[in-house]
C-alpha cells in the first residue's frame, strides 16, 4: 500500500481481535513509523515470526522490524508498568529498542487507583471490561485531573494534585462498597519507578510523526479494538472508552486529518466478540464452537474465549461508513476451510421491518433477526496459497461477496497465522 499511500490509518472493522497485529507486522516492512493512537493495555496484539509468537499490548507490533521507529501517541491510556513488562519481554527475546521508541508526553497514565475504580464499577454493572483501568482513565482525561507522562519528568509537581485524587478515589470506592482503598505512597512509588524506566523515551510524539510525513516517509497509525467499539459509534454501552474508528487516529497520533492518504480495515472471515452485547449473527450451535476452536478464539489479554458467529455484512458496512475504509484485510480465511456451508449475514429484521442501517439502540440491535444467506465451502486447505488464484474456486467467490456487500476492495488476505501466510492482492 506504500507505493502510492504514505500515511495509512489500519482500524478494526468489526469487535477487535480481528488480526490487526499481523496485518501491522507484515506492512511494518516498508514503514518507517508505527504509532498507536488510542486504546491501551486493554489490547493485545500477537504476531507470529517462525515459532515464536510474541503478543504485544502498548508497543506497536512495528518494533518487531529492525529499523521501524514506533510511537505511542497521545491518544494511548498508557499502564507504565505493564509497559516495562513488555520492554523487559522483548529484550529477553532480543529485540532491541534503542532509540527506536517513544512516548508522547501528553498520553495519559493508568494508575493503580483506576483498576481499584473500575474493579469496583463492574461488580455494579458488568460491562465485560478487562479490569486495566482504562475507562477510569479517559475518565479522569476528559475530567482534566489525570497525570501524564511529561508529569514523570517532573513527579514532585504533581504531588498535592495525586494526594487530592486519592483522597477522592477512595471515597468513590466506599460509596460503591468496595473494600479496596488506594494510598499515595503506592501510587508515587508507581511513578518514580516509572521514571527510572520509561523517562528516557518520552517527547513530543505529534512533532515527530509531522515530520516525518513531512520528508515523504511512509507512516503506519494502529489502533486498537475495533469499530463496533467505538465510544460513540459502537454498540454502547458495551464499547470502550475511546474513539477506535479512524477518526480518532490523528487526534491520537497529533496530526491533521489531511494528512491521511488511506485507510485499511482489518475483518476477519466471520466473527467474533469478547465480553457483553448485542452480537446478531451469533452462532449458539456447534458451527460457533468450531469456529472458536479452529480459529483459536482466546483473548491474548486476557485469555477469555471470544463468541463466535457468521460474518457479519451489517457490521462490516457500518465500519466502512463510519471509518472512510478504502481497502480491506480479510483475516483468518483458513479458519473456514472445513465447513461445508458457510453462511453471510446480509441484513437485520426487526419486528417485521427490514433494517438499512445498524441501529444505535443496543437493545434493539440485541432484538434483530439476522438474514442470512448460504455458500458452499470449499472443504480444501487454503493456509498454503500466496495468491489469490491458488485458492480454491468458492473462497475466491466467498471473498467477492465480501466485496460486494461491503463495496470495497480486498487489499489483504490472511491464511493463517505467520507473516508469509499474508496475500498482497496487488
């Protein structure tokens, strides 16, 4: 996609866990900066490179290509200690960082206050959040007493500010019947340890990614779930607390919005869902225990089993919509593989009316009657092709319709789990 485009947004186009990872590794060759833009260690992403598999939460899989820079932007909710973690991890593994990451000073920081917060707000309304504090964060963000992490240059300064937090957050933490209380000396401890580590990484991100669009360098932002998650476009209030469809990726990144040249999203060949909500083209039968069980469908944060279903035309039309997609990556192709029938869901019906758009109602959309349409599979190993007229006949079919309902075109098809099992359609 570099060869005409420089500055590519790569967004998930349905629930996330749609393969955005791999998708960013393989195109991360030709990039010479990654940024991720939103989201935070709520997300993994997992990138196979021979036998080993490597998952990445905050850093972006670009850091896996010697000579990549990569960013995390301002838009990122950003947990300093699972970060070190992550560093830690792939210095274990010989990847070296140098130089090579950087921190914006104005993404916010997860304190161990936020996970006590958010633990507690879902024993009273189960959302289906992963418990790393990351709407408690946008919260604070958005209520302007966050800390940053230009504030770890200077931690004394913002001393009296933490105080205050705490002692508001364990009033919260009374009212909502939690026994857990935060303390300021756990979370300056967090801050000065985080300092030590991660300091050295911080800057002004927005200017380095101006630049190096600037020098007509190609630039990969990633962002992460997927757009049926969106704080304001998803199936509220099972979202996140962010903005993952492509709009929000130059607010993330630092950006103007003309600096985009295209936008990639990331689908996989049916459908999956981790935690609550509306999900119309659930399969409740053995087909979406197959589908779990051949596609591996276990989150890589934190190991629950996704729901499965069809593919989902409503869902995949709304993300083109709302994200402006020009291309697609089509993921997990060979999941299908050995399923005789596969079916599309092309439409919903509701209370005997057909629907020409996703309704913004969760319980309406929970209440839809999916219209399904049958293809023949094509019962033959797809993970071994590298182009598209190696695979079968009925996939090449399956992947047109995938087109057609979603009129846009398939840059991307993946066929399994490692980088060369990537087509480029050309």
């Amino acid at each position: 996609m570099f060869e005409s485009n420089r500055c590519v947004i790569v967004v998930g186009s349905q629930w996330g866990d749609e393969g955005k990872g791999k998708v960013v590794d393989v195109l991360s060759e030709s990039a010479d900066l990654v940024v991720r833009y939103q989201g935070g260690a709520n997300a993994g992403h997992t990138v196979v490179i021979g036998d080993e598999e490597f998952v990445l939460h905050q850093i972006p899989s670009g850091i896996l290509h010697e000579g990549t820079g990569c960013v995390i932007g301002n838009g990122v909710v950003l947990d300093p200690e699972t970060l070190v973690d992550e560093i830690d991890g792939l210095a274990g593994r010989g990847i070296v960082l140098g130089d090579r990451l950087s921190i914006s000073d104005r993404a916010h920081l997860v304190m161990p206050y936020h996970k006590q917060l958010e633990r507690a707000a879902e024993k009273k309304q189960r959302i289906g959040t992963t418990g790393r504090g990351i709407g408690p964060t946008y919260e604070d963000k958005t209520g302007r007493r966050g800390v940053r992490a230009g504030d770890l240059l200077n931690v004394e300064a913002v001393k009296s500010r933490l105080e205050e937090r705490v002692d508001s957050v364990n009033k919260t933490l009374e009212v909502r019947g939690s026994d857990e209380r935060a303390t300021l000396d756990e979370n300056l401890d967090l801050l000065n340890r985080a300092t030590s580590r991660i300091g050295r990484y911080i800057s002004d991100t927005g200017a380095l990614t101006y630049r190096t669009i600037k020098a007509g360098k190609n630039v990969l932002l990633e962002g992460a779930q997927g757009a049926m998650l969106d704080v304001d476009h998803g199936t509220y209030p099972f979202v996140t607390s962010s903005n993952t469809t492509a709009g929000g990726a130059t607010i993330g990144a630092g950006i103007g919005p003309t600096s985009v040249d295209a936008v990639l999203g990331v689908v996989k060949a049916y459908t999956t869902r981790v935690g609550n909500g509306p999900f119309p083209s659930e399969a409740l039968d053995e087909s979406g225990d197959r589908l779990q069980k051949l596609g591996g469908e276990f989150g890589a944060t934190t190991g629950r089993p996704r729901r499965c279903g069809w593919f989902d035309a409503v869902v995949l039309r709304y993300a083109v919509r709302v994200n402006g997609i020009t291309h697609l990556a089509v993921t997990k192709l060979d999941v299908l593989d050995t399923f005789k029938e596969i079916r599309v869901c092309t439409g919903y019906v509701l209370d005997g009316e057909e629907l020409s758009e996703l309704p913004s109602d969760s319980a309406k959309l929970e209440s839809v009657e999916p219209v399904y349409e049958t293809h023949r599979g094509w019962e033959a190993p797809t993970d071994g092709c590298r182009s598209v007229g190696e695979l079968p006949d009925a996939a090449r079919k399956y992947l047109r319709r995938i087109e057609e309902l979603s009129e846009s075109k398939i840059q991307y098809i993946g066929v399994g789990v490692r980088r060369d099992q990537m087509i480029d359609v050309g």
